[in-house]
C-alpha cells in the first residue's frame, strides 16, 4: 500500500537549493510572485525580439503557462478568479531562448513535455516543471491568488494572451513532473504501465472514429 504523498510549500523565487530538494511526484504548493505567459508572449518576446515585459523582481521567475479568467473592474482594478493550464509541449521550440531571456527556473503548465526536453533544455538553466493536476481545477487555482499588482502587453496581445502578475499563497496543488536532473515522473509511471497494455486491449477492434493523429498503438499515448 502506497504511503501518503510528500506535499511541501515553496517559497517564490525559488533557489536552485530549494529546488534541488524537490523529488519527481511531489505535490508543491506555492508562495510568492509568479506570471502568466503563453504562446503569444513568447513570439513577441523572442521571435518579435521584444524582450521582457518588465524585470524579474516584478515579473517572479516561474512562468504559468496558462489562460486566466482575468477582468479589469471600472475602477482600474485587475481581477483574475480563476487560472487554467495549457498544454505546455507548444513551447518547447522557445524554450532554450526563454530560459536565457526571463531567468525563469519554474515552468507549470499541462501535460509536461518529453525528458529529451527537460534534459537538453531544463537541466542546462537549473530549471524544473510543474504539473496541474488533472482538470477542472481552476477555480482551485484561484483561490490561491491574493492580489493582481500588473499585467503588460493587454493592448498588443488581449487579456488571455497578456502577461498577468499574480502574487499567490498556497497556490495548487501542483506536482514535480520533472526535477534539477532531468527525471520526467510521467515518463518513470509510463514505463511501469506500457509492458500490459497489450494485454489490457488484446482483441479490441481499431476504433472507428479518431481525431486526427491519433494512434492505435496504446504505447504511443500519454497516460
């Protein structure tokens, strides 16, 4: 019988000795100052050549790769109440010039990305991902957000797209997908689970309607 799951609290910005503790499989909660930025930010940042929005110590250095249901109230006010990941194996193709670019060192987003990935790119620039757990969470998120002191780029990129800064407290849950060394939890769980699943659809008939891509090797998907 699995034992109860190890949860700590880590407090933003992360040190590399603080990150360097956290195992594959963690659940984190998180404290501190963070951003959203997803693919419309990485263009203009990157391939546009427009640099950062602002500097670090108003940025945060882990970026939520996410889109927020975020409204700004009549008296200027900015209000997100709830936070929902995307998937974050979009980003890869940026990701080397986003490390050196932002100093980020916590990416979170959905899905995770390959331990290729995380090996060639994440590990070179001390960096770990974090993982939602499963969907509808958020409003959960949410709940973890305790003040909204700026968004940029609203008038270029649109409110889903812009850069939110969030200050957050006991913000998750998230899971330690992959650590300081390039370990991908789901690759470690998809190996235990890939030698039966021959088994688990042995004489199943090919599925009639797919979407595009998809596969009938079972040990191709992402469990």
């Amino acid at each position: 019988m699995a034992g109860p799951l190890k949860t700590v609290e880590l407090n933003l910005p992360a040190s590399r000795e603080a990150l360097a503790e956290l195992e594959i499989g963690t659940v984190v909660y998180l404290n501190g100052r963070l951003f959203t930025a997803r693919e419309g930010v990485y263009k203009r940042a990157i391939e546009d050549g427009a640099g950062m929005p602002a500097a670090n110590v108003d940025l945060g250095t882990a970026n939520f790769h996410c889109s927020p249901a975020a409204v700004i109230e009549p008296d200027g006010r900015f209000n997100v109440g709830a936070v929902t990941a995307t998937a974050s194996f979009r980003f890869a193709k940026w990701l080397d010039g986003w490390f050196k670019l932002s100093g980020c060192n916590i990416i979170i987003g959905k899905g995770g990305m390959t331990s290729e990935i995380y090996r060639d790119v994440f590990v070179p620039h001390g960096a770990i991902y974090l993982t939602t757990v499963g969907y509808g969470t958020g409003a959960l998120l949410g709940r973890g957000i305790k003040d909204v002191p700026g968004v940029y780029w609203k008038d270029e990129l649109g409110l889903a797209q812009a850069v939110w800064v969030l200050d957050v407290e006991r913000f998750g849950p998230f899971i330690v997908e992959s650590d300081l060394a390039g370990n991908s939890l789901f690759e470690r769980e998809n190996a235990k689970i890939a030698p039966g699943l021959a088994r688990l659809y042995e004489g199943t008939r090919p599925a009639t309607l797919r979407r595009y891509g998809e596969t009938d090797d079972k040990t191709d998907e992402v469990i």
